[in-house]
C-alpha cells in the first residue's frame, strides 16, 4: 500500500530526527577519529620504510658475500698462477703468467673496496633505521593513547549508537528508495546535516530564510513534498508559535476619601 504524503514526511522527518542524534554523539568525539586514522597511515608509511630499510640492508650483505666469494676465488687463482710460475719454460709464459696474476690482485683490490663501500652503506642504514624505529615507537605510544582516548567516548555513547542505527534501518524500510537517495544527498550538501526541517517563526529551520504564508499554507496540508527555495531542504511541517496569555492587569481600588 502507497503511503501518503504526509506519512512520507513524517517518516523522513523521524530519521532526520535520529540521524541528528548521531550526528551530535559522533560531533563529541571531535577530530579524534581522524586523528587516529592519520596515525595509522603516518605509522603504516614509517613500517614500508623500515621494512625498505631491512630490504636494502640484506641486499647489501648479499653483494659483501659474492664481493668475498670473488675475493676467495681471486686467491684460489692467484695460488694456482703462482705454482704455475714455478714451471714456465720460456718469458712470454712468465709474463702471460704475471699479467693473470696482477690481474686477480686488482680484482681482489675491486672486491675489498665495494665490500667497504658496502659496509659504509650499511652502517649509515642501521643508523637511519633505529632512528626510524625510535619514531615508529613514539608515534605508536601516541597512537595507544588516542584509541585509548576514543574508545572512552565510544564507550560512552556505544548502547545508544547501537540503538540509534537499528531505529535507523527501521524508519530507512518506512522511506522508498528515491526518495531516501534524495534526502541522503541533501543531507551531504547540508552543512549541518539537516535535511528535513519545520518552518520556525515563519522562516525556514535550515537556512531561516522566510518562508511565504501561502506556501505555509501548503506546507500545513501536506498534499506534496515542499522544498525550501533558498536551501533546497524538505519542509516537513509547521511549528505553530505558542503565545504566552497576557494576563490582564489590575485596577487599583481608590478609597475614596
């Protein structure tokens, strides 16, 4: 069965009403949650570094090892090229002999420079990584005490949060689809999350600009859904004004003299 018009703003008027109770339990906890979130991507940013650190630095001890395994078959040769000495026949088989054996000396001089190179490299990495780690730790310190902080406040509000979505999904079911996309879209352009409001005092409860008798008028029928023409919300009512009775005064009796 179609609801009615008036069934339809009293629905969205509802869920505006639980969706503003959200909107001021989550306003409590402030910058909190994104302050919590940006420690988190600040600390995951610093861990890919540390474990780039770790990667660069086992890189480096895996060229140290080949530079002294080189070192090793340089000395290898060099026995061989030195036993081989021992026996040539002739000068040209001595200084063939002598060039190879300068040659092993130079790659092991090579070797020995890039293993110090290397050793340097690491050195300034470890360095730079238990710098890192000391920061790692600090911003991790920060990072218990804000989630230790936001989880007092949640902890606060957590039953009626929880309450307040179920009733929620429950007025959701009552609005159809369109109409709901709607009032969620409005109520991202809101500033202040307002979506649905009455007319107060004559003057719209979003952006309190005047709304026209006539169209009050037509607002307190609720034959159609009316939007303000200044903010764009949905007028879903009319607050009438209460005047206060003025009581009459007095007349003081006058004796008479």
């Amino acid at each position: 069965m179609e609801s009615t018009v008036a069934q339809r703003l009293e629905a969205l008027h509802n869920l505006q009403k639980i969706d503003s109770r959200l909107d001021s339990i989550i306003k409590v906890r402030g910058a909190l949650p994104e302050e919590v979130q940006d420690l988190e991507d600040e600390i995951a940013g610093y861990e890919t570094r540390v474990e780039k650190f770790n990667t660069d630095i086992l890189s480096l001890e895996d060229e140290i090892k080949k530079h002294k395994e080189n070192i090793k078959e340089s000395e290898k040769l060099i026995k061989k090229y030195q036993e081989q000495q021992m026996n040539v026949r002739n000068n040209r088989e001595y200084d063939a002999i002598t060039k190879e054996l300068e040659l092993q000396d130079l790659e092991i001089q090579v070797s020995k420079k890039k293993i110090g190179e290397a050793e340097i490299r690491i050195e300034t990495k470890n360095r730079d990584l238990d710098e890192l780690k000391d920061v790692v730790k600090d911003r991790k310190k920060d990072l218990d005490n804000k989630q230790a902080e936001l989880q007092n406040i949640v902890a606060e509000s957590e039953a009626e949060e929880a309450k307040l979505n179920n009733d929620r999904e429950k007025a959701l079911k009552k609005i159809e689809d369109r109409l709901a996309k709607s009032y969620s879209k409005i109520r991202v352009n809101a500033k202040n999350g307002l979506a649905v409001v009455l007319v107060k005092r004559g003057a719209c409860g979003g952006c309190f600009n005047v709304v026209p008798p006539q169209r009050q008028a037509d607002i307190r029928e609720k034959k159609k859904l009316i939007v303000c023409e200044h903010c764009g919300r949905i007028l879903a009512g009319v607050e009438d004004e209460i005047e206060e009775e003025v009581a009459p005064k007095k007349k003081r009796s006058t004796k008479a003299s």
